[in-house]
C-alpha cells in the first residue's frame, strides 16, 4: 500500500507484517543486492569524476572532434553521491539532484542528457547544431581519485 523506492546498497532483511480481519502475520525476506558498483548507478556514483575532454559525435555515434579541456577545468572534481546529489569542488556548498531514468540517461538539475558510462569513463551528451549539421556535444570524464565518493 505504502509505495517507497529504495536503492539497496547492500544485503537488507525487511519485515514485513499484514492483517487480515482478526488473523495478524509477520514475515521476515531479505534481499541480496550484489555488487551495486557495477550497475549504472554505481558506475557513475562509486568514484569521483573529472573532465578528461570534450568533442562531437555524429548522431551514429561516430567520433567528429576531441579536444583536451583546460587544466584549471580538469582540476574540478564533481561527486555522484548515493543519496542523489551532486557537489563540486569549484563550487563548495552547492548541491544539485541527479538520477538515472535508465541506463542510457541521466537527469541532473531537471535536464536529461544521454549517458554512456563504464569503469573507466563518463560521456554525458546533448544534441546541438554545428556547421547546419546535428550532432552530440560530448563531455568526456575520468575517475579523479580512487577514493569512493561515499565511503561505507
């Protein structure tokens, strides 16, 4: 009755206690979770990121142009953390929401972008007109640390 999405990030027991007329029950189900760090979710939310670079793709996929961003840039780090939120190192105190529609997109601040995510990297994509022709705006990340972002 109550509906509640919960993200599991490990083994949880849950108690479970139903009423019918007069009979009362209680049933104890635990559910496994497995290695969560190797979902989507916890791809893009088990290590800190950094801008490796930037560049287009053709809407088939093919790569167009990469470049290599600024130091200064590729010094921000920014944090995925389980509960939902985004920090910045170029910009303490600031916290903004993100999640995952599917395992092709994510939302951050109320914008959906396309994602591609593995263990080395991070592309978030949008759609955007260069020289009259449509193409992906890429932005390319790397792991900036090997230090979880949410240490359990």
């Amino acid at each position: 009755r109550n509906k509640k999405v919960l993200r599991l990030f490990a083994d949880t027991k849950f108690t479970l206690t139903g009423k019918f007329g007069d009979y009362t029950f209680t049933e104890e189900q635990e559910v496994q979770v497995g290695d969560w760090t190797t979902s989507t979710f916890g791809l893009v939310s088990y290590y800190p990121w950094r801008y490796d670079s930037l560049g287009r793709s053709s809407l088939d996929g093919k790569v167009l142009k990469r470049w290599k961003v600024e130091p200064e840039i590729s010094s921000w780090v920014d944090y995925y953390h389980k509960d939902g939120t985004i920090t910045y190192s170029n910009y303490p105190g600031s916290k903004i929401p993100w999640s995952l529609p599917d395992d092709n997109s994510i939302t951050r601040n109320g914008t959906t972008r396309k994602l591609q995510v593995n263990q080395e990297q991070m592309i978030i994509s949008y759609q955007t007109i260069y020289d009259g022709e449509t193409v992906w705006f890429d932005m390319i990340y790397e792991h900036a640390s090997d230090t979880p972002t949410d240490p359990d």
